[in-house]
C-alpha cells in the first residue's frame, strides 16, 4: 500500500556522507528498487499482495453471497457452482466470507502496524536523541514490556476486556511498538553524531524539524522492514486468539476466526475445504509479507552486495 | 482444536459444564442433585439405538479390568457441599454415596438409606433408616452422625458454598438412633428428598474438627486424600494428567466390577475425539457434531439421551420492547427453531415449548406450543406499534427495532445459534447485534446488581425438582436468579408454596399452572433440549447413562475379557 | 567485566518492579468481580461485601499491590480462588513438562537452523539457498495450532505413528522412549516458526562476518575455505546468536500456550490459559509474572554470556 510512498522518503543509508547524498538522491533510490526487483521472491510477494489486497478492497464486488446469510440446509456443502469455495458449518459461502474477512484482518494487521510503528518511532527517536535520563526511563519501559511473553498479555488483556477489531488493534499497538523504538533509538545514536545533524544543530534548526527532518528519513530503512513483517505477525496473532476462542467476535469474519472455528477433527475429515481456504489465504498473506519485508531489508542494506 | 478452546468448554460437555456452571453461579437451588419419587414421565428418544447395548444382554458381569474416560477438565472440589462444576460433580458422586441417589429416570432412590426416608402426616418430619453394612474407603462405617454432621455443613453460618436454599426449611437434624437420622422441617418442603438428601455423604472421622468454611480448602476436598463411600476411591490425582480411580472393594451396593478407572484429561474435545479415535481412550462424551465420526470409528458404540438441560433466549423485560409478552412471542415466532436444531445440532435435539424436562413428573404435554410464523411474527409487532419501513427494516415511532444478543463464548452450539437466530431476525427487519462473551464476563453483566443486557442467550441445567419460584419468581430478582425480571403476579401467585405440598399429583398440578404462565407470557423463549451422546468401546458392558451426562453407575460397568 | 554483570544486574530491579505493576494492574482494570464464578446471585449485597471483604479485595488498591507484592518475595504466590490450591505448587507441577518442550524445541531449532542458516548464507544465492530461504518462511507463515492439528489427524489420527497427546503412556513406567515419542510433535510444532527465523538470523549474521576484514585476511593467507568458515567466521556469527536466544525465549514460552492446549500438554501454558478463562486471578498473575521474570533471567545469562565470550565487548 503505502510502501512506495514510504520509499520515497528513504534517504541514503548512513553509510554515505551528507554532502555526498545529495547528488545521487536519485540514483540512490533506483538502486534500491533495482536491487528489490531483481529478488524473485519479493517480487512474487508483492504481486500476490496487490492481488489480496485489491481483493479485499473490491470484496463487495466480488463477493457472490451476504458473507454473514446463513443457510442452514448447506452446512458444510462442497465446492460448487453456488458456493466456489464450499460452505461452512452455518452454511456461509466460504468465497464472499473470505473476501470480506481479508477486510479485516488487513485492517487490523495494517492499523496495528501504523500505530506501532507511530509509537515507536515517537519513542525511539526521542530516546536517542535526547540521551540520558529520558533513554534510561523510556528503555527501561522497553525493557519491561519486552520482558512479556506477549501471549500471555495478549490472552489476559484480551479475555478481560472484549475482543472488538480497535481493542485488538490497541493491545498489539500497545505490545508491539518496542522492537521499532529499539531500532530508531540505535540509528539515532550512530546518526547524531554526524556531521549533517551537527551542521542543523549548528544553524539552529529546532529540534523538532532535526529528528524529523534531518535524522529520521536516515533511519527509515529498517523501520519499514520491521513493519512489513509487522503486518504478516499480527495476522497470525489474530488467528491464534480466534484459535483460543478470544478473537473478534462472531459474526463478523476474519480469516483468523474462520480457520479457527474450522479446528475442528469432524470437519478435517469431511470437509476439507473449508479449514483449506482460510488456512492458505493466511499462509499466502504471511509469506508474502515476508518476502515483501525480507526484499526490502536486502534493498535497504548498502551492505548487502548486489549479486 | 476447538476455537473456544477454551477448553474448558468446547464441547457439548464442556457446554453442559459451563451449564452447570451458570447454574450455580446463579445458584445451584434450581437445580442440584436429587428427583423427587414420583412417576417417571417415561423413556426419552435416545436415537441411535444404544439400548441393545446396555449390558445385561451380554451375560454376567465380569470382575476386573480398567478403562481410561476422557475427563474434560479438573475437578475442582471433591467436596459435595462445595463441588459446583460438573467436572466436580461428576467425580464427586463416583467418590462419594449419598443418603438417596437418582436412577435413570431421573426419579430418587435409597443408596445409603435402607429404603425411601419415612414422612409424617403433616410433612414436617422425614425418618431416614441408614444401611448398616456401608464404610468409607478407609475402613470406617457410615453412621447416622456421618449423616448429621454433612447436612449441619450446609446450616453451618460459617458455610461458604452455593447451596444454602436446598436446607432453608430444615429446623433441626439429628441422629436418633446409630443408623437412624430425623429431619425436623419448619414447613413442608416437598422438594427435600430431590435436593437436600441427594447430597453426597461426608465422612465426620475426618472433617469433623474442621470448620465449615474451612472444608472447602481442606486438602480432604482437594486433593488424593479425599475419602467417601462411593463405589470408587481416588488412589492418584496427577495434575493436569489424570485421575486414577480404584474399586472400593467394601462398596455397599452392586460392583464396582472394574479395577480401576482412569480419568484422563484434556480440555479440548478435539484432542478427546482424536484420542476415543486412536484407542487411547475408551469412553468420552461427543459433540453432536462429531457423532458420525465417533460413530465410523470400529469397536466404539455411541449412546445418546436427551439431556436434562435447555437452551433458551432470556429477554429483559425491564427495557423496551421486551416489557410486552406480544413482542416476546413475535420473537420466538419469528425464530425457526426446527431449523436450528437440524442446521446447528444436526438434528439432535428436541424444541422445547415447556420451562421444564419432559423426563420430569412435572411435565405436561399440555401446554401452549409457539409456531414458527415469521407473518404472525410481524403481526404481532404490527400491533405492538412497530411496522416495516420501505427497506424491510422494522421501525417504532421511526426508531430501528435494534437489541443486542449477548451470550458467553464456551459453548460452540450456542454461539452457532446465535448467529443464525440473528439472520432470521433480520429477515423480519430486525437489527441484532451480537455480544460474545467469556463466561466470568458475561455472568457478570447479566446478574445483580448490573442486568446490563437486552436479550441474552443462555442455558439451564436443571434441577430433579421443577420448583419454577428461583428463575421467575419477581422476589428473585434483586438477588436471585430472575435476572430478566419476569414480574407476574399470577405466576407468583400460582408458584408459591408449591414446594409446600406435600402430595405430588397436588404439587405437579401447581407447577404447571405456573408454568403455563410463564409460557403465555414467553419469558424466555425456550430453544430446545440437547442430546448429549457418549462413546465407548464395545468392550464395556452394563454401560447406562442418565440425561446427565456423567458417568452414570460406573459401578456397574465392566469389561469383557476377550 | 563484574562490574559490568553488578550493574547488568542491578538494572534488571526496577524491570522486576515495573514487571510486577503491570502484572498487578491488569487485574485491576478487569471489569467485574473476580468472584463472579465463584458467588451466587443468591446471596445478599451483604454477604456479597463481607466475601469482597473476607478476600481483602475491598483495600485500597496500592495496599493489595503491596501486599501481594510482599507475599510473592516470600515466595507465597497465594492461592487459586478456583481449586484453592497453592498456586507455586500449582506452578512447580507443570514447570517440569513445560521446561522439558522448551528445551527439546531448543535443541531442535540449533541442530536445524544453524547448519541450515550457514549453508545458505555459503551459498548465499544458489538453489539451496532458495529452498531453505522458501522453507523458512513457510515456518513463519503457518499459524502453528493449524499445522499442529494438521499433524495431529494425518500423523497420529490416520497413520497411527504418534500418540495424540499428552507426557507419556499413562499408568506406565517411566520409559524414555515413550517420553521422546509423546514430545516430537509438539517440541517440532514448538520449534517451527523459531527455526525459521533462526535460520534467517544465522544466514544473515554468517554473511556479515563472511566479507569482514579478518575473515577475508585469513582466506588471503591461503587458509582453506572450509577452515576459514568453521573457525573465524562462524566464532564470530555465533556470538550474536547467544543474545537470539534469550529473545526467542518469549516465544517459546508464548508458543507453549497453542502447543500444550492442542497437545494437551499438562504445562504452564495450558494452566495459564485455564486460569485465565476461569479467571483465577491469583494464578494469571503469578504465571504472568513468572514468565516475565523468566524472559529477564534468560537476557540476563545471555548478556552475561556475551559479555564473557565475546572480547569485544565494553564494559
């Protein structure tokens, strides 16, 4: 989605020198495509993104059936010309269900994301660079929050409060903003100390136009790597709450709550399709995520030598 | 597995747990153990034709063997004046023997008790003869103080547990003789030998220093050290594993013919079904929707009952528009229940028209039976002042009809149902939407103080005796489990005192007056009576069960040796 | 260097303290009576309060946070409201089944994913690589109660090959092939995504240290590749993989929740998750401050560790 919007403000890695980024702006950034386009499999992933997620997009377009009209003649029924994916146990057509489930598990993956990456991006660079005791307090907070097995917060949060789609959005916000904070606050202490931000700091620049302006498009890169793998992270998570019966509540559809109530040994045995479908739909997005991420991280590193 | 992993609650058991649970979270008095001696209201339909396999035919019992049971979930207490989960109960009464006990048609019989307690002419003075040749696990005889010092537990002040009703007309027990106990009644209480005497008897050589409200930790009540006099002790509670259970060879009435019985858990009825499948089980409860798989498995016969449980949806009459019995009734004329039950039970379960089980003495085929007529329906709603705008939607005064389901999460059928009742709603233009709860939650927003809910749905497990005062009478209400304030006075009228006859032709007749009410009135609308089904090897012989759903007479199990 | 495992130390305190409000807090915004199972509507408003009361659960909130705090450095985690069981007893029961799963998945997922990770970060690009690139990500990508359960009804259900669930055969004897037998599936099950995502950790650390200085030197120097990788490179990616561990540790101990309920596995996880539909509050804040404190002993070795193996690090 807005990955692209993102790369444009992708400013050259640290590694090159201000005076220098300059004039290569350009050549900086089609380099990173390059390198991005000539990785297959982040190319397949983002092809299938787009298909996926136009798909949610278009849902009430390409949807054959209300996803939520149950039937309950057709529990159950198999792949058919009414039903394309099959029916689930209310006898739901499985193909429109998904469809607009795909709405929101992205919703809720890329909200999550969103406000993570707000969050810890607002907290990591503060933390770098202002140093001192705001970065001991702030990383101490880390530190706590980190310590969590996060399920465990998530299922206790979860269970105590209802499991609506801003709740879930809030909590893995909430629990998941500390891997980026960490990220930006060492970019910022490798940053600071150059020479573009002492000649800011030097012409008086306010701070805040300094670590917006000035330090942060620097450390963006592995930002936008953490959050593309983010997304495809909260959508398993999602899953795994419906599995243990605290996700969004019925009858609104996610692809998590469809596999999950889709758990089932009956089910397996005698109607395959429906646990197959939103398993690979969930399968597909995730990797695709992670190709996505994993090509950019390629991209963005000056390390990684092209082949 | 199950979504609602919950384990605890997947299955049809663990919805009958949950059951229970709503039960004595809403306090077990509707309930509880015990029927009352009356005329059965004869067999139910258990499909499935288990019957042929009830033992008998299959020649003498045989001594020994052991079998493993898929447990789903921990007891908690061992108590019986504190178990208040099934997983409790059902273990407490293989532990422990009670004065009477129910049999298969949900009616009382003496376990303890040489025969059925004598009653005076005026019903205030119950005479009970013990058996003389019962004894605890541990060696020691069950007297009449064993008895006295039980039921003292539930007057005790100190005592902190959910049964206090049960007693409430008790005045006085004592022992009158060694095998002799006299209940003294301050007014008749026809729902005594239903209730109080089907509590499990506790042995005095052990509890009786500890104080009331101290039993409930003791470790007596939770853990291996628990002693009864039921057919079976527990020699092992490995937590989180298993419960080993072993023959009481000293047990008073038929069997135990098995050695040992071994209680395995797993919270989940997946893993349950997937283990009855891969011969690591030999008995497990079904959900009715993996019968055919339970049924396709060779060597496992499943046997099915209807369960003396019902599902219901519980209005709030205290908001708009559920204060009017017609909008009520246009509710469950709109709700396809036939449709239900096939699509969500696959057809196992039977609609309920009448607030009690049809195995009860209390029953009558004589009551009103609410159509499914979604036409009546909007009738109905028509002249209660709503009507249908251009979209279908259902409008009063220009405001959408628009109420929220709520029910709690464990029970999978119910969430099903949910979903399926909100559709057929919709289609008469009204707008549900739908809460799902955990079950801590849920309880909390439906009872006092809070009643914080438009409709909810709900079960009951119910009690052996059908007194209807605890779930509708309007006193019920500020505390109690009327929590959908149904507030009638012909019904309090005609409820009242109904546990003071002491004939039962005179007490039924009452009953069902009263619950004639309640259905004109559709204070619920009733959904149905779930089956509950349960497999085991073909191995097993004298295999019974109750509508219960426990491990009905496992002392008269046994296994054929090949 | 014990100046610097004083201060390592000393720093994990207020993480404990912090740790332990969250823990206690959560509980306090719970809407409802933790009592709510437990109590009959029957009983009056009066005795309602007196129970609150009884249960010290009428006290200010900062006075039942110290309280339970002081309690918990005395080792006394309190009692389950649901079995009034000792909840360290509780804890200690299933530790054991619990530590047992986390180790094999361990060993599992450093057997797997280093040789792997190496190998294709050697031949970085080449078809292996693919494959075990592909590979991993599938371990990511698969929410793992579906692939267990998957591996449930094809494995133990239709082939027969394991058993469905469970620490052993019961009512046996102790028998460690028996043992082994019940934990493949749910330890591999366990292992999945961390095998994929030390795979790719160890690929990308070997690949680091691949083009650095020292190693190229010692490639110049006419060392053989093979020596080359196994004793100057590979050293040196290792060492970051210590600080790894004590990261996935909370995913390990995440995981278990899925995998010990799917597996029924008597642990800490599916404890946890008992309690917390039950909400045996006791026992949800003792688990969940249990397995932080784990997590912040675990960095703590692996700091430790690092500090020591490592003779680069600043003190």
């Amino acid at each position: 989605m807005d990955e692209n919007q993102m790369k444009q403000e992708v400013k050259p890695p640290p590694q090159v020198t201000g005076a220098e980024t300059l004039g290569k702006h350009e050549s900086m950034l089609s380099i990173i495509l390059k390198k991005f386009f000539q990785n297959k499999l982040a190319v397949i992933g983002l092809i299938m993104l787009t298909i996926i997620i136009s798909s949610a997009i278009f849902a009430p377009w390409l949807a054959t059936h209300d996803p939520n009209a149950t039937s309950t003649l057709d529990r159950l029924a198999p792949p058919s010309a009414e039903n394309w994916l099959g029916a689930d146990h209310l006898g739901r057509d499985i193909y429109s269900r998904m469809l607009y489930a795909g709405q929101m598990s992205l919703w809720v993956g890329f909200a999550a994301m969103l406000s993570a990456t707000t969050i810890g991006v607002v907290v990591g660079s503060v933390a770098g660079y202002f140093g001192g005791w705001i970065d001991g307090v702030l990383m101490r907070v880390v530190d706590i929050i980190i310590s969590f097995p996060s399920i465990f917060l998530l299922i206790t949060i979860v269970s105590v409060f209802r499991p609506s789609p801003e709740m879930l959005i809030i909590v893995f916000a909430i629990l998941s903003w500390t891997g980026t904070a960490r990220i930006v606050r060492s970019e910022f202490l490798s940053l600071k100390k150059r020479e573009f931000v002492l000649a800011a700091q030097t012409l008086g620049l306010p701070k805040r136009r300094i670590i917006f302006g000035h330090i942060l498009p620097n450390a963006i890169g592995p930002v936008i790597v953490a959050a593309t793998l983010a997304i495809g992270a909260f959508i398993i998570t999602e899953s795994t709450l419906s599995f243990l019966g605290l996700g969004i509540s019925p009858p609104t559809a996610t692809w998590g709550n469809m596999l999950s109530d889709s758990q089932d040994l009956t089910v397996f045995l005698t109607a395959w399709y429906y646990p197959l479908f939103p398993g690979l739909m969930i399968f597909i997005t995730v990797l695709s995520f992670n190709f996505v991420g994993d090509g950019l991280r390629d991209a963005l590193d000056p390390r990684v030598v092209e082949k | 597995m199950g979504k609602k992993a919950y384990w605890l609650f997947l299955s049809m058991v663990l919805a009958l747990g949950l059951v229970l649970t709503a039960c004595n979270g809403g306090g077990e008095d509707v309930d509880t153990e015990g029927g009352d001696d009356a005329d059965p209201a004869g067999e139910d339909e258990g499909e499935d034709a288990a019957e042929d396999e009830n033992g008998e035919a299959a020649g003498e019992p045989q001594e020994g063997g052991e079998i493993i049971i898929g447990q789903p979930g921990e007891p908690n207490n061992l108590h019986s004046a504190y178990a208040s989960d099934t997983q409790s109960t059902d273990i407490v009464r293989m532990i422990h023997a009670g004065v009477l006990r129910y049999n298969e048609d949900m009616e009382m019989e003496p376990d303890v008790a040489a025969e059925m307690p004598e009653v005076s002419e005026d019903g205030l003075t119950y005479t009970i003869e013990l058996r003389d040749d019962v004894y605890f696990h541990d060696g020691e005889q069950l007297t009449a103080d064993d008895v006295v010092f039980t039921y003292e537990v539930f007057l005790d002040d100190d005592y902190t547990g959910n049964r206090i009703t049960q007693f409430d007309r008790v005045d006085h027990i004592e022992a009158t003789d060694e095998f002799e106990v006299t209940i003294e009644l301050s007014e008749p209480d026809a729902a005594l030998e239903a209730s109080a005497l089907g509590f499990e008897i506790m042995p005095e050589h052990i509890l009786g220093d500890v104080a009331a409200d101290e039993q409930e930790d003791h470790e007596f009540s939770t853990s291996d050290a628990v002693v009864g006099a039921g057919p079976l002790q527990l020699a092992e509670w490995d937590h989180g594993t298993s419960l080993t259970l072993e023959a009481h060879d000293e047990y008073h009435g038929e069997g135990p013919y098995l050695d040992t019985v071994t209680l395995r858990l797993a919270e989940d009825a997946n893993a349950i079904l997937a283990m009855l499948q891969a011969g690591e089980v030999d008995h497990a409860n079904i959900r009715p929707q993996d019968l055919e798989t339970a049924e396709a498995i060779d060597g496992v016969t499943v046997v099915a009952e209807t369960g003396y449980n019902y599902n219901y949806i519980g209005w709030n009459h205290d908001r708009p528009p559920f204060d009017d019995p017609g909008v009520r009734r246009a509710m469950t004329m709109a709700i396809d229940r036939e449709a239900i039950i096939d699509g969500v039970l696959q057809g196992h379960a039977e609609i309920a028209h009448f607030p009690h089980h049809p195995m009860s003495w209390a029953y009558s085929d004589d009551i009103e039976e609410v159509p499914y007529d979604p036409e009546g329906a909007v009738e109905l709603l028509e002249e209660a002042g709503f009507e249908q705008n251009e979209e279908g939607q259902m409008e009063y005064e220009g405001e959408p009809f628009s109420f929220e389901l709520l029910t709690n999460q464990e029970s999978h059928a119910r969430v099903d149902w949910v979903v399926v009742v909100q559709d057929m709603l919709a289609d008469i233009g009204i707008d549900v939407q739908t809460d799902t709860m955990e079950f801590g939650a849920y309880l909390d927003r439906i009872q006092p103080p809070n009643w914080d809910f438009d409709a909810i749905a709900g079960a009951w497990s119910l009690g052996i005796d059908p007194d209807p005062e605890p779930l509708w009478h309007s006193d019920n209400y500020e505390q109690g489990q009327n929590n959908i304030h149904y507030n009638s006075e012909e019904f309090d009228e005609l409820a009242e005192d109904n546990r003071s006859f002491v004939d039962q032709d005179e007490r039924a007749e009452a009953i069902q007056a009263a619950y004639a009410q309640v259905t004109e009135d559709q204070a619920y609308t009733f959904m149905y009576y779930p089956d509950i089904h349960q497999a085991h090897i073909d191995e097993i012989q004298g295999f019974q069960m109750s509508p219960r759903g426990d491990y009905f007479r496992i002392e008269e199990w046994w296994v054929e040796e090949e | 260097m014990t100046a610097y495992i004083i201060r390592r130390i000393l720093m994990t305190i207020p993480i404990l303290i912090g740790i332990s409000i969250i823990s206690f807090g959560i509980m306090q915004f719970a809407p409802g009576e933790p009592t709510a199972l437990d109590l009959d509507p029957n009983i009056s408003p009066e005795d309602r309060e007196a129970q609150l009361e009884e249960m010290g659960l009428n006290d200010p909130i900062p006075v039942q946070y110290l309280r339970w705090a002081g309690n918990i450095l005395q080792g006394d985690l309190g009692s389950s409201f649901i079995t009034n069981r000792d909840v360290a007893t509780m804890i200690t029961e299933r530790l054991p089944n619990t530590l047992v799963l986390m180790i094999t998945s361990t060993v599992m997922t450093m057997v797997v994913a280093i040789p792997i990770g190496i190998v294709s970060a050697i031949r970085q690009y080449s078809k292996r690589d693919y494959v075990f690139t592909f590979a991993s990500f599938f371990g990511v990508s698969i929410p793992n109660f579906w692939l267990g359960l998957m591996l449930i009804i094809f494995l133990s259900v239709q082939l027969g090959w394991f058993p469905v669930g469970g620490v052993g055969t019961l009512g046996g004897e102790f028998n460690l092939f028996d043992r082994l037998h019940h934990l493949l599936l749910p330890a591999l099950v366990l292992a999945t995504a961390d095998m994929a995502q030390m795979t790719r950790y160890t690929r990308t650390s070997m690949l680091e240290v691949k083009n650095q200085d020292y190693v190229r030197t010692a490639r110049a120097k006419g060392f053989k590749e093979g020596k080359v990788v196994y004793k100057h490179a590979l050293r040196n990616a290792l060492m970051p993989l210590i600080t790894m561990f004590g990261l996935l540790l909370p995913t390990f101990i995440g995981g278990s929740v899925v995998v010990e309920q799917i597996f029924t596995w008597p642990g800490i996880g599916q404890l946890f998750l008992d309690s917390t539909f039950q909400r045996d509050y006791p026992v949800i804040m003792a688990l969940t401050m249990f397995g932080a404190v784990l997590v912040v002993l675990g960095n703590l070795i692996a700091d430790i560790l690092y500090a020591v193996v490592d003779p680069r690090i600043e003190y």
